[in-house]
C-alpha cells in the first residue's frame, strides 16, 4: 500500500532548558505552556540541571509523563564543570548552564531549540521549523535569536562593536556549527575571567563571542515587552528582575504565567519582595530621591544589586 504524504509524521524539534534547584518550578511552567500550546512540534525535552533535588525531578518527570504522554531527558550538570564563574543581582549559577549545551547535550542533536526558565510559551512555533533549516544552510551563524534594542553599549569596552545584540532568553542553536568551532569552550573561559564583572552575566558572554554570528528571529518568539503583549507574540519571557510570582508584579502576562504554573506539580505561589513592592508603587518622582539611600544600601549589601 502506498504511504500518503498526510501520513508523514510531523517534524519536531528539540528543546532545551537549565535550571538549578532555585528556578526548577519556573523551568516546570516553561515546560508546561509548551507541551500546552505546541505539543505535536515539541521534540525530546532536555534538562541540564544543577543542584535540583532528584524527588523533585521525579515528581516532574511523572506529571510530564501521565499528562501529556512526554519524556523529560534530564542532564545533571556538577559544581566543577562551572567552577570559577562568578553572578550577581537575581542571577544563580543555573543561568550560566546554556553554556554548555554543547558538551553536555547528546552529540547526536544537530540543533535545538533554547528556552530560559522565565519564559511561557502562548503561540504556535511551528515557523521555527524552516528557520532551523535556514539556520544549518547557512554554515556560519550560530543561532537565531530576537534582538534587544538599544542594547549592548555596555560592551563596548571590552571590544564588543556590532549595532545589533541579542537576547538570550530564546536561542535556536546550530549544534553542529557550535561544536565544530568549540564555542562552548570559549564561552566558559569568557565566563571565567570576567568573574562575575558583566552586567548581563551569561547573555553578555554569548553576544561578545558570538558577535555578528547570528540571524535575527522575529519579536513575536521573545517578547520583552513589559507593559503590553502583541497579539501575535508567540513566546512571552518575563527578563527582568521584577518575576511574575513576586509581589507587586503586574506584568500583563502574569495571569498566564499561573495558570500554567498551576498546572505543574507546584502550583502557583506569591512569593514576598519589598524591592519588587519599592518598584511598582512607588512613584517614581519619590523613587528618585530615594536613590542615594537605596545605592548605599546596596553597598552594604541590604538590598541585592
């Protein structure tokens, strides 16, 4: 009997996310607005993970399972292989394991698809099929990924001279053009020697290594925007320090992010931040001249940068 092309299975792509113990309930949500939103496209699911405990994994990984007939592939990623590197501010450890999803990643994957842990999948991501194709015809650029504008200036003193800078919350990686050039590694000696010095930690390592070796994604598959989503937005990431499960927050997508939050084995909770508070409902007339005793504080350590 002839095979009909209907009944070709639907490509798929693969996906990756990191998390350590600290943000694995949000990594769970990113998961499950996927598996809700795009389930048919959604390839193997791999986890590099650090210090998350193993009962919480396997919680996860049977929810996955009985909900939504997925495996999860987890990747346990030790202390030693980010030893040296350096965070600050509302950044962990765990934000610094994208880089290494080369070496840690089965070598069999020629490219996947990178979501950070404060994302929620709301649109169909079905075009990131043939923008992956595009990507390995090109031979050159690494990955795919949404600009930030007016970003990247910061950079210019450690040699950074490119007009455009990416956001690393959302990446379609080339594998095999990142691992032929061992990017993974220069990544990690960038990480390194800076100590902790760049403000935007693991983002500003990848954009000084990877400058002008990247293709633009629309902004619908990585919306910054805080204040408004566009209709057409695809992928919603949450990129600053002010979460939707903080208080205060006020994100237009934060009733999104609890619904699929709850529909993880951890459901949703509020979780209590005075400097979260000091930013959404103080005036900032009053914010300003508050700014000599809040850098103080800062300096002290009171409050986290």
């Amino acid at each position: 009997m002839p095979y009909h092309p209907s009944q070709m299975p639907t490509p798929t792509i693969p996906i990756a996310l990191c998390s350590d113990r600290h943000y694995f309930a949000h990594l769970a949500t990113t998961v499950v607005s996927l598996l809700e939103t795009n389930r048919v496209i959604t390839g193997d699911i791999h986890l590099l993970v650090n210090n998350v405990p193993t009962e919480t994994i396997k919680l996860f990984r049977s929810h996955v399972h009985s909900t939504y007939g997925a495996e999860i592939k987890v990747i346990p990623v030790p202390d030693s292989a980010m030893e040296g590197i350096g965070v600050s501010g509302h950044w962990t450890l765990g934000t610094y394991l994208k880089l290494f999803l080369g070496e840690f990643l089965p070598q069999h994957l020629d490219k996947v698809l990178f979501l950070d842990s404060d994302v929620i999948v709301v649109g169909d991501l079905k075009d990131l099929l043939s923008r992956a194709e595009t990507l390995a015809e090109s031979r050159v650029q690494m990955l795919a990924a949404v600009p930030e504008a007016g970003s990247g200036t910061h950079l210019r003193r450690w040699g950074f001279s490119s007009t455009t800078y990416f956001n690393a919350g959302v990446m379609l990686i080339d594998l095999n053009a990142w691992r032929d050039q061992g990017i993974g590694s220069h990544l990690q000696d960038i990480a390194r020697s800076m100590q902790g010095q760049l403000p935007v930690h693991d983002q500003d390592v990848l954009n000084l290594v990877l400058e002008n070796q990247w293709i633009v994604l629309p902004n619908e598959f990585n919306e910054l925007r805080k204040l408004a989503i566009r209709p057409e937005s695809k992928i919603v990431h949450f990129a600053s320090a002010d979460k939707p499960w903080k208080t205060g927050n006020r994100h237009p997508a934060r009733a999104q992010y609890k619904r699929f939050r709850d529909k993880t084995p951890f459901p949703y909770k509020t979780e209590f931040d005075p400097q979260n508070l000091y930013r959404n409902y103080l005036p900032s007339g009053f914010r300003h001249l508050l700014q000599p005793t809040t850098r103080w504080m800062r300096k002290l350590g009171l409050l986290p940068d």
